[in-house]
C-alpha cells in the first residue's frame, strides 16, 4: 500500500494483475467519482488484539489458539470475538490442567447424550461450573493438613536427692573419706586419783 502511495508503477502493475481487471476497462480519461470508504477499527478487535498481544509469550498461547480456532464451533469463537478475554481465562485453564479436565468431561458428557444443543464453549462452561460446585479441582496436597510436629518430651539430666540409686552413691563416696582422728583426753594429774596417777606414770617409765 505504501508503494501504491507512492504511484510506483510496479505496485500499480501487480495491484492490477491480481485484482484481474482489465486494463483496457480502465478508462483514465474520465473523471473518476471514487470517494474513499471509512474503515473503522471495532473496539471489540482492539481488545481481542491487546488480549492476543498479552499471551503471546505464554507457553500455551498456541494450544490456547489452536483449540478455540480449529476445535471450537462458530458460535464459540463469535462469543469470544464479542467477550475477547474469555481468551486469558481459557489460556490459565490451560496452564493449569483445567481444560484437559473438563474438555474430557465435555466428551464423555456427550457420548451419554447430554450438552444437547450447546455450543462448544456452553458444553465447556457448564460442565466446568458443575465441576467447580462437585469439588474436583480441589488439590488434594491443599486438602492434606501437615500434621504437627511430634512434642519431644524434655528428660532433665539433673536428678533429684530422693533418688534412692544417687543416695546410695552419695554414702559410698563419703565412707570413702578418711575421718579425721579423734583427739586423745588431755591428761589431768591434779583430777587423778592416787592408783589412776601411778598407773599412768608408771606404763610411761617402764
């Protein structure tokens, strides 16, 4: 188009080859009333654009796209074109294992014959609310309560005096102990008898 602009002759060449007009129809002699249409840019595509733009860099941003543009019936990708970020809720799915889930549910829901007459996104939608109220996308690690650690019983090292096995030990070791000798009486001559005073000298000087 900027060539095209730009009145390049190549442009204007290959503009008419694949367009499969005939030049000789082309009557450059009379005024033309060609008035240039107005194209506006719906906001629903802007944001379908933004939300396309977010998730590019998403590791399941092709599985997302895959699904909703090849798998997915008419109506549910004009729902999506008219609510663009039901995209970012299907591409978390995604990420989280949800889709693959509920899609399996979808399949099975429909080989009994239910889901009759709902688009693919309504089967999606409405199996993945019934599965939210039945509880199955609860994690079991997040149901699972870590139990509390086991209280360790506090042994003191320290035993008490009534301990009949320390009381033992304790007169062991104080009949270990050497006694001091008892001092011996200090001799009185003047409280002795006569027989008490030679008996005593007399052991002495013998």
């Amino acid at each position: 188009m900027i060539d095209l602009h730009k009145k390049d002759p190549a442009a204007i060449k290959q503009l008419i080859k694949e367009s499969g007009i005939d030049p000789l129809d082309v009557d450059s002699d009379t005024d033309s009333d060609y008035k240039p249409n107005t194209y506006t840019v719906d906001d629903r595509e802007m944001e379908l654009d933004e939300v396309l733009e977010s998730l590019s860099d998403s590791p399941t941003y092709s599985k997302t796209i895959g699904v909703v543009s090849n798998k997915w019936d008419e109506a549910s990708k004009q729902t999506i074109a008219n609510n663009p970020q039901v995209l970012t809720v299907i591409n978390d799915h995604m990420a989280s294992g949800i889709y693959d889930e509920v899609s399996n549910e979808v399949e099975r829901e429909r080989a009994l014959g239910r889901l009759k007459g709902l688009s693919d996104i309504d089967a999606y939608r409405t199996t993945g609310d019934n599965m939210h109220k039945q509880g199955r996308f609860v994690s079991t690690g997040d149901s699972q309560e870590s139990a509390p650690p086991a209280k360790q019983k506090v042994v003191s090292s320290r035993k008490t005096v009534d301990d009949p096995k320390l009381k033992s030990k304790k007169r062991a070791a104080s009949s270990t102990k050497a006694k001091p000798a008892a001092k011996a009486p200090e001799m009185n001559p003047l409280a002795m008898s006569d027989e008490e005073y030679e008996r005593q000298y007399n052991d002495q000087l013998m």
